[in-house]
C-alpha cells in the first residue's frame, strides 16, 4: 500500500498566532509511534507567545470577527470543512503518523468527522432561532422579552491524542460558530492536524486571531499558562480525569465555565438472549478499536453466566486473530500512541497477572521485526478471574484489554456497571426490548448504547458522570455551552 507522505516531513511544526506561522524559541520531537524514528520536530511556544496569542484573540473579538454576521461566519466555517476534504490525503497521513492508527479508522472516521463537524455546527448555528415571547409584569404594565446569544469570549482548547482532529474540531467548530475567538493547544503527541487546520483556518479567510494554535510539552508550559491566563474567558478539555481536575483549580479563580470529557473504565452488559454474534462483534470492536485508545471504549465486559465461557473463548479468538502491524499495511490494530504509554499499559498487565488474572489472548508486548521492532505495540488482551476490588478492574487502562466477568441476574449486573468511579458510556446487549429501556436507564453514563457502539448523532448530549467530566457537548449543547444568553426586557 502506497504511503501518503507525511505533510511536515523534513521540517517543523509552527505555532499558529494572529494569523501568522512563528517558531517557538525551543524544539522537541514529534515521534512515529509506529517505530520510534523522529517525524519532525515541533516548536514550542513560551509564556510570551502565550499571552500574544490570547491578546490577538480578545482583539479579534472586537474586530471584523465580532461584527461579522452570523450567516458569514457560518460561510467561512463550511470553507473550513472543504479545505479538510481538499486536503484530505494530507490529513489522512498526518494523523495516521502521529498516532500510528489503522489507516482505514483514520479514513472513514477521524478527518470525515473534523470536516462534518465544522460543516454540521455551522449549519445548527446558522439555523439557531432568537427566542422572543411577550409578557405582563405584576402591574400591569406590557414588556417583551427576548433573549440573544452572546459569545464566552476567549476559549481555551485543549484536545488530547487519541482523536487529534476529531475532537479538536468537535471543540473549535461550534465555539467558532457562536462567534468566539480560540486558542487552541493540541497534545503534544499529535500536534500535526491541528497544524494542517491552522493552514485551512488561514485559507478559508477566517480573520487573523480568531484561531490561535500554541505548542507544547510539559509542566510549567503553555498548556498550563493558557488555562490560568487572566483574559481566557472558559476552557473546554478532553483528557484525563487528573489533569482535569488541575484545569478546574485553574478555571476555579476566575470563576469561569468549563466542559470536561474526562476518563472512563466503560461496561458493556450481555444478556444471554443476545444476538450472539452481534454482541460479539460489537464487543471486539469497543475493546479493542484505535488500539483500545477511545474515551468511550469498554473495558469492563459483564456477561451473563449461561453464555460466558462460550463469549470469552470467542471474543479471545478474536483478539488473537486481529493483524498487529504498520497502520499503512491494513493491520487491524497499531502501536499505543508512546512508549510511556506501552509501558503503562504492559505495567497493568504484569499487574493483572499479579493479582490473579487469566490470560485468554494477549497479555504481553508482540515481537515486531524490522523497523517496527522500534514501535509501542502491545497485544490485545482478553482475561478474566479478577475480583471487582482489583486495580485492573477499576482503574482506567486505556489500552487494547478488557477484563471479563460473569453476573446472575439483572440487577447484579446493574450494580457493576455502577460500581466506578467513572460514568462515561456503557453498552447493553439483549433481544428483550423493555430489558434494554429499563437497564439502560439505571445506568450511571453520559451515553448507553444498547445493541451497538460508537453510533453517534452529533445533535446528542455527549460527556459523561462522576469523573468522567462536566457539562454537554453536542448540537445545542455545544451552543449552549459556548454562547451566553442575555435577557432583553422592553417596556411598551
């Protein structure tokens, strides 16, 4: 298979500022998980270029930006999404060398969705209705009173890894659209669509500091200056559940409004009266899809006894069977996105085993030859014989593993789905119709797939409960999230 050749190979990664491309006074690398070599380096930026880019955001704010017409900014938000489908190949080879992502989930995943974000935020925001209604005050006087939608201000962005472009533009689309401007700050593991975007951003006509793309590895870094930044008006962040709880002491002072997707430890629950061959299927696929490296998938499997040893033993042939390699081959699963990554996620094997797992498939590091000796891979794991107090089976692995238990009854099963310090998503698995709407409903997640997983409507609530996060994203939430009504009272 011909490999689309990586768009900064060569060079370096700049930051993104008042509509200029500036280097940053310091370098690191950006690695290919794949096999370890350097992709390019990326410069970071420092407090200075920290402050300018949040100091060109306020001032587009008071620019053409915030004078522009709702309908023009909706205009130039679907430019945005035909420069991502112009660029596609570019995006496609960006994002599969940053994360090391099977090709074909890049392709039919990742940069369509970053293009149908913008595209679908602009079309919701171009459509949003002014709500006005009349009413009578207590003395008899008439008032009329609508409220208008006003944007946060300045946004703080920070997108995690596993998604770059995805969830970067599932961020910066509809906070565009309501009319703020951004500073966004990608990972550092995957800076390289967010770079592509600044490009687009640029090319689509979208005025200088609007968007704002920063640079940055580290504590004491600009991830960590953006969100304390004085003038950063909210901050929305995907990522772990510790990092955000350090976000939201820094949101805490200035009393600002936050959105949070944070960790998940996800349960699925498979009935006995399943469709068996769905559920497996399913299953595989929320185990073990982007290398077990999605926010919403599953590593807890609850399933009921009469069916159990018959699912591990197929779910483990086909953790077994699944092709481990070079994304650009067609290998089904790639390499975690780092080697602290592998080795947190191999450091959570030798745990497992030591607190008294099973190994069914997997549980160990795959010998790779070649260039790809070099890579973070590690083999899907399927294992079962651990007791609901073990580490590896409350704590989040993020990996391509799930530990596997059996339950008796419904509401057995109800009560380990519950049992988590996390509620991001869950699935449930039955034939039983009134089963699937009443176990469904007591389950502690943002979002409970029934008979599927990853189906989603961008016009839904997304995130999650406990320290899965704080607030909604999606269609009017996110509209909600990133505009401010204000109430307009007139007295006739």
């Amino acid at each position: 298979m011909n490999r689309h050749p990586y768009p900064f190979a060569g060079g370096a990664l700049r930051n993104f500022i008042d509509g200029r491309f500036v280097e940053g006074p310091t370098r690191f690398p950006n690695l290919d998980p794949v096999t370890g070599a350097k992709l390019a380096d990326v410069t970071a930026a420092d407090r200075a270029m920290v402050d300018q880019a949040v100091t060109a955001a306020r001032a587009a704010l008071k620019g053409d930006w915030g004078r522009m017409a709702q309908a023009e900014r909706c205009r130039l938000l679907v430019r945005v999404a035909e420069g991502i489908e112009a660029r596609f190949d570019d995006f496609v080879a960006a994002e599969v060398a940053d994360t090391g992502k099977p090709l074909a989930h890049a392709r039919a995943v990742d940069i369509p969705r970053g293009a149908a974000n913008f595209r679908s935020f602009a079309a919701l925001a171009e459509a949003r209705a002014m709500p006005s209604f009349q009413t009578r005050t207590a003395d008899g006087r008439t008032a009329i009173n609508y409220s208008i939608p006003r944007p946060l201000g300045v946004v703080a962005v920070i997108s995690p890894w596993n998604l770059p472009l995805l969830l970067m533009s599932w961020k910066v689309a509809p906070a565009l659209a309501c009319g703020n401007a951004i500073v966004a700050k990608p990972s550092e593991e995957t800076p390289s669509t967010a770079t592509l975007l600044a490009e687009v951003i640029e090319a689509a006509g979208i005025p200088p500091g609007v968007f704002n793309l920063i640079h940055g590895a580290g504590a004491n870094a600009p991830g960590e200056w953006l969100v304390s930044h004085p003038d950063v008006d909210a901050i929305t962040f995907t990522g772990e559940s510790s990092t955000g709880s350090t976000i939201m002491r820094a949101a805490a002072a200035g009393v600002k409004p936050i959105s949070f997707e944070l960790g998940g430890k996800n349960p699925a629950l498979i009935f006995a009266d399943c469709d068996f061959e769905a559920a497996l299927a399913g299953t595989v696929r929320s185990v073990f899809s982007n290398c077990g490296q999605v926010c919403l998938c599953t590593e807890r499997v609850y399933v009921e006894r009469p069916i159990f040893d018959r699912f591990v033993a197929a779910l483990a042939e086909k953790a077994r069977a699944l092709s481990i390699g070079d994304p650009w081959s067609g290998a089904a699963i790639g390499p975690v996105i780092s080697a602290q990554q592998r080795d947190k996620v191999l450091g959570y094997y030798r745990l497992a085993a030591e607190e008294g797992a099973h190994f069914h498939a997997g549980g160990d590091a795959p010998a790779m030859e070649g260039a790809l000796a070099g890579g973070y891979f590690v083999a899907p794991t399927v294992m079962t014989g651990l007791p609901e107090t073990a580490r590896a089976v409350r704590e989040e692995i993020f990996g391509p593993v799930c530990h596997v238990a059996p339950f008796d009854s419904e509401e057995q099963a109800i009560g380990y789905a519950n049992d988590s310090a996390y509620g991001l998503a869950a699935a449930v698995w039955t034939r039983d119709v009134s089963r699937a709407h009443r176990v469904a409903g007591q389950i502690e997640a943002g979002i409970v797939w029934v008979n599927d997983w990853f189906l989603r409507d961008l016009r839904t609530p997304f995130g999650g409960v406990k320290l899965s996060g704080i607030g909604r994203e999606g269609g009017e939430h996110s509209l909600n999230f990133y505009s401010e009504p204000t109430n307009i009272c007139v007295s006739f």
